[in-house]
C-alpha cells in the first residue's frame, strides 16, 4: 500500500504491545509505525491476512488500549499492516496523543 492510498498519516515508533489472538494467546510485539485507523507491527507467524485479534497497547497513564484489529497484509519476516476495526473516537483521540 503507497502512503497514497493511506486514509490516515501513520508516525513511526517503536512500542510494546501484547497481541492477543482469537484463541487467547498471548504474544508480545512491536508497534512500528500507527496511526488512528491501524498500524504496522513485528511479524507475527500465527497470524494470517483476515485474522481478527486484539491489541493492548500500553498508554501513558499506566493503563491499556484494548483494540479490536484486522490483519490486512503481512510482509514475509518483516510485519503485520494492521486495522482498527469498530474503534470509536475516544479511542482515536487517545491514540492521536
């Protein structure tokens, strides 16, 4: 996907987050680039394109952003393009800051 065809600007970081898969497994990851409708995280080998799972990801204020997400495409040994599914305002203002 060019940054053309983006929705939404996505800014590069590295963040830890905890994917959490349909089956309740736990996996640590990276959040390397997000924006309000997705993201790009570390690859993730159980996960495939269509795959519905859920992010927490760690906020400022100690708490976590429970998100439900997409995986759109997957990138051999490299990531995960990511999308929010169902988020609601709050939870885009709270990513945006």
């Amino acid at each position: 996907m060019s940054i053309n065809q983006r929705k939404h600007i996505r800014f590069s970081l590295d963040l830890p987050a905890t994917l959490i898969s349909k089956f309740g497994e736990r996996h640590e990851t990276t959040l390397q680039q997000i924006s309000i409708g997705g993201c790009f995280t570390d690859w993730e080998e159980s996960l495939y394109t269509g795959d519905e799972f859920r992010l927490e990801i760690p906020l400022a204020n100690g708490n976590k952003l429970p998100l439900r997400c997409k995986a759109l495409y997957k990138f051999e040994n490299t990531g995960v393009g990511v999308q929010f599914v169902e988020i609601t305002k709050f939870e885009q203002d709270l990513i945006a800051k």
